[in-house]
C-alpha cells in the first residue's frame, strides 16, 4: 500500500488491533471467572460459536481450504488452537495480566519469524523497541510457578507461528473463512483433550459461556483484519494492549494492589509500542527485504 490508500489501511488496521486488544480482554475475563467450567470446556463453547456463526460465509469458499496456497491458513489453524488451549488454562491458573503477558511474549518470535517467512524487513530499532515492550510485561510475572511459565510459553510460541501465517492467510482469504477454520479446530482439540466428556452447562454459567463465544470470536474476527492491514510485527504487537486491559480488571474487579514497579512496567510498555507504530508508519513502504 503507497500514499493515501497506504496511510488510510494502515489506520484502519490499528483500529482494528486496538479492538482485538480489548475484545480479547474481555474474553479473557469471562475465562478468568469460569464460574466452575473448565478452560478446555469453555474452548470448546467459544469454537462452536464461531463454526455456527460464520459457517454459511466460510462454506462458499470452501474449495479453497483443499489448494496448494492453502497451507498457512493449516498452519495458523494447528497452532492457534494449541496457542488459545494453553492461554486459557493460564488464564485459570494465575492473574488476567500475567497470563496475557505470557501469551504476548509472541511478538519475540514474530518479528524474526515475518523476517524469515515473509520477507519482512525489520530494523534494529523495531527490535528493541518489541524487546522493551515484552520485557516490560513480562516482568509482571516473575514468582508464578513453573508450570504456568511452560504452558504460557507453549502458548507464546505457538501463537507466534500462528500469528507469522496469519498474516498470510488473512492476504488470501476472507475473515470469516480464518475464523471459520479457527473455530472448528478448537471444537476438536477441546473434545480430544476431554476424551468427548463435556459436563452440561448449569443457568447460572450461560452468561459466561456467550461472554467467551461472543468476546472471543469477535477478537478473533478483529485480529484477522488488522493483520490485513499491518506487517505481522505490528499486528500481533497490538494484542498487548490486552494485556493493559487485564492489568485494569484485576486492580478494578479482583482488588490486585498495583505497585509502582508494576506501573512502571507499564508506562515503559506503552512507550515502546508508541515507538514501533510509529517506525512503522514512518516507512509503511519498505517493509520487504532486500533481494540479493
């Protein structure tokens, strides 16, 4: 994208990254409190909410799914359900904000893997300034146990390598067929994993299930169009801001006492993403690689 039409797609896709921050935040929430269902349970529900919703958009463009040009759209799929699985559990298993830090460590990885994979083009200064904000968020953790760290970074990991080929796969095809995808595999990771032993829903746990269903599959909805319209650095970089939002739901709703190390954290966090977007915006053009 050049000129105006650049400048303009790039401010659409920021839009679209902050309202996938909050609406994962939202979702995030909604797992948090559980209200007795399992993180696995609640995976299921949000996949199929999303396989139903946009199953009539998704099955017009179902040939597509079988082509060659297919495969990181496989990719993503695989790796995000893995991704979303483990960062539900964390979400059960510690505070909102420590496991969106651990789940935003992802940005680390894609940054080098847009580089390898996409032959995108990535400066020193957009490395450190991603090192700074991760590092800033991920602090915030430091004394949870070591189970927590492995699962939040299994899903870090996965979610980088999801993220990389989401921003092929959202260049090739509709949002409704990425969500479409996403949704029905995380409707059969969750049965595997529960062995098919899903407990009915009781009245009082529906609120939460459609606060996951409809926060999830919204955020997911918003990521796949930011990451139309920004590199894939800057596309999973705005998923941070969810982890702003979780900080702000654990002090408002569950009473977390915020120190000023934790602040502290924070404002160097914010900064940091203010300078990539903004390295970002200053050369939207120059974002491939040299070609030797």
């Amino acid at each position: 994208m050049h000129g105006r039409d650049g400048r303009e797609g790039y401010r659409r896709g920021i839009g679209f990254g902050l309202a996938y921050g909050f609406f994962l935040a939202a979702a995030s929430l909604a797992v948090h409190v559980g209200s007795g269902l399992d993180s696995t349970e609640l995976t299921f529900y949000r996949g199929a909410a999303g396989f139903l919703f946009f199953f009539c958009a998704a099955t017009r463009s179902r040939y597509l799914l079988v082509q060659k040009s297919a495969w990181p759209l496989w990719l993503r799929t695989i790796a995000s359900s893995i991704s979303i699985l483990c960062y539900y559990w964390t979400l059960q298993a510690t505070d909102i904000g420590i496991a969106s830090s651990l789940l935003n460590l992802a940005p680390v990885f894609v940054i080098f893997l847009a580089a390898i994979f996409l032959s995108e083009h990535i400066s020193i200064s957009e490395v450190v300034a991603v090192l700074v904000a991760v590092a800033s968020v991920t602090t915030l953790g430091a004394g949870i146990p070591t189970t927590v760290w492995l699962v939040g970074l299994c899903g870090s990991i996965t979610g980088a390598t999801s993220f990389t080929a989401l921003r092929a796969s959202a260049q090739r095809f509709d949002a409704a067929v990425v969500v479409w995808m996403l949704s029905l595999f995380l409707v059969i990771t969750s049965l595997v994993v529960k062995q098919g032993h899903l407990q009915l829903p009781v009245l009082g746990q529906l609120p939460v299930i459609a606060g996951v269903c409809l926060f999830g599959v919204t955020s997911q909805f918003f990521q796949t169009r930011a990451y139309t319209f920004l590199p894939a650095a800057i596309a999973s970089a705005f998923g941070l801001t969810s982890v702003l939002w979780g900080f702000f739901f654990d002090v408002a709703l569950f009473g977390k006492h915020a120190t000023s190390f934790q602040i502290a954290g924070y404002v160097s966090f914010i900064a940091a993403i203010g300078v990539l977007v903004y390295l970002r915006n200053a050369y939207p053009g120059n974002r491939k690689a040299p070609v030797n």
